[in-house]
C-alpha cells in the first residue's frame, strides 16, 4: 500500500519550486504541489498568509452560561471579541489585556467557554449536524474541541462516544469534559482503526478528525513547513484510509461520517476520499450542510479525482483568514 501510494503521489519540484521553497523554508515538494494547485501570485499569498500568527477564538458553553453575559464579563477584562456568525456561538478574541490570559480567566475555569487556537476546529461539528438524543462517535477525539461541541449541539441528551489513541491526551479530553459540565460525553482509548471490532455499536454520526501532516497550522508551528517528507506523507495517508474505512464500517445505513483534517494537501484530502469510494460501493459524498467556503478540487498533478470531491469543503488561509481545513460528508448506502 505504501509503494502504491508513494508511486501516485511523488512529485518532481521544478526550479521555480525550489526558489520559492529556499525563500519561504518549505520543502520543495510542498511548494510544487502548491503550483499545481493555483497560479503563482496566489501561491505566494498563502505562503504570506501562513507567515501570519491567528488570533485564538472561544466556543460560549451556552448550556451553562448566557453568552450575552459572558463577553460582557470577558469585556470588563479588556477583552475585546468579535462574534462568528456562522458559528453562532464562536467568537474571536481579537484583542486581549497583559492578564488573565483567556485560557485562565475564572469564566474559563468555570467551564463557560473552550479555547481554540483558530474558528475552523468550530465547522466539523456543525457539518455533522448531531441531534439531541443522537449517539455519535468521534474517532480521534482529544484533546476535545470537536466532541465538545457536538455533545454541546445535542443540548446535553443522547451520547458522543469520544474515543482517542493518546492516554495522555485522553486525560486532557477527560479534564474539559468535566469542566464543561457535559454529562453525555463517554471517552474510550483504543485505535481507532481497531473499533469496529471493540465497539458493536452501529452509528447514525461519526466524526473523523483524521490526524494529518498538520500542513494547514503551519502558521502555528512553522516546523511543518519541514516536517513530513514524502515518504511521510504517504504513510500519514495509508493510516488516513484505514481509519476512513474502520469509520464506514461502523456506520449505519443511511448514516454519515465527516471526514476531516487540517491539512491542505490534496493527497490527504480528495485523494483519500477517492480511493475509498473507489474501492467500496456502499458509501458516497453529499453536499454538506453548509459550505461558506471553497470546494474540494477535481484534479492535481497527474492525478485525477471523482468529480464528487467538488461536495467538500477546503479552508484556505489566505481566502478565508483561517487555519487550513478539509471537511466532507460521506454517506453509508445499501
């Protein structure tokens, strides 16, 4: 499998590549793939736009506290918050005081509120669409952003199973379960690539926040601009299309996983989602509930992808001043 995908996704930089790769710090075969992707002069925008730090952005726990309240609250403080409409109960923190920071404040210790380090983590939940009463699984959970805020969609009732591999992260995920107050939350540490054989349960919902290369917060850590090599990446790829697979399998018919990374490689993202359809024919992508952003693209390098990819959802950082993001919805059919 590691030899099938490397021989797809093997990319030769050109010049070009390598002089803007040297200029930024990137590895030149990031740099290509970006030229294959969009012009030049967009190119050098999203590298421009990675150069920028992001401001953190806060979920209000709407089930403990009034979200009017809590930025006035947060206001006495010096903080300065800007609602994302979209979200609804996002909001980023556009300026803040010397101290507390807002990960410290006696509200965020009393659990009226999560902190992000950007709004995209805020779009796979609402993608997902839980209901009160749902049971749902979140795949790779930790440290808890996405099972949070699903638990929070369903107002408290029905159950998320939120499941990660990392005990010390679940340990994390466990702390903000509780102080959030949420009471519907059950968290596992397993594989996740092994759950269909621990867990017999079939699900109507299933989040999948895969891990990745992390490609899309190189404006957080700047290490990604050098991290993953090919060689990398194409094994990040095969676990990516396992835990795809393991997803579907639990699922229920007509039930849905979003698939989600925060990666902006298209070998992680419509590569990944074609390769699974390709090979099963009891699932498909549908369009998501709401898509304020671009499309997933059709056709990279020499690859080509199922035109149903064009269903997806891609955050770019330099068209939507987010942290790159990829999001779609397969559905499980008959």
């Amino acid at each position: 499998m590691i030899k099938e995908i490397l021989k797809d996704i093997t990319i030769e930089p050109s010049l070009r590549a390598k002089e803007l790769a040297n200029r930024y710090g990137y590895r030149p075969y990031m740099i290509e793939r970006y030229l294959n992707i969009m012009p030049e002069e967009e190119v050098i925008q999203l590298l421009e736009a990675f150069e920028r730090r992001l401001k953190p952005v806060i979920r209000c726990n709407d089930l403990r506290v009034n979200c009017d309240e809590l930025i006035k609250a947060l206001s006495k403080l010096g903080f300065e918050l800007r609602p994302i409409k979209w979200s609804g109960i996002g909001y980023r923190v556009v300026k803040s005081p010397k101290s507390p920071t807002i990960g410290s404040t006696h509200e965020y210790l009393k659990g009226y509120y999560y902190v992000y380090r950007d709004a995209a983590s805020l779009i796979p939940p609402i993608v997902l669409d839980p209901k009160p009463g749902d049971v749902v699984l979140d795949m790779c959970a930790a440290p808890g952003g996405k099972a949070t805020h699903t638990a929070q969609l369903m107002r408290g009732s029905g159950v998320v199973v939120a499941n990660d591999i990392s005990r010390r992260r679940v340990i994390a995920l466990i702390n903000h379960v509780k102080r959030l107050g949420l009471t519907n939350v059950i968290v596992t540490n397993y594989d996740a690539r092994k759950l269909p054989k621990v867990i017999k349960l079939r699900f109507k919902k299933i989040l999948l926040d895969a891990p990745c290369s992390a490609e899309g917060g190189i404006m957080f850590d700047p290490e990604r601009k050098v991290k993953t090599s090919i060689n990398d990446l194409a094994m990040i790829i095969e676990r990516e299309l396992s835990l795809l697979k393991a997803a579907i399998d639990m699922l229920e018919e007509g039930g849905v996983v979003v698939y989600t990374t925060c990666s902006i490689a298209p070998e992680e993202n419509e590569y990944v989602i074609t390769k699974v359809i390709e090979s099963r024919d009891d699932v498909k992508v549908v369009e998501p509930n709401i898509n304020l952003w671009s499309r997933g693209i059709e056709e990279f390098h020499r690859l080509k992808f199922i035109s149903d990819v064009r269903k997806c959802i891609r955050v770019w950082p330099h068209k939507h001043g987010m942290e790159g993001f990829f999001i779609c919805t397969l559905r499980k059919i008959s």
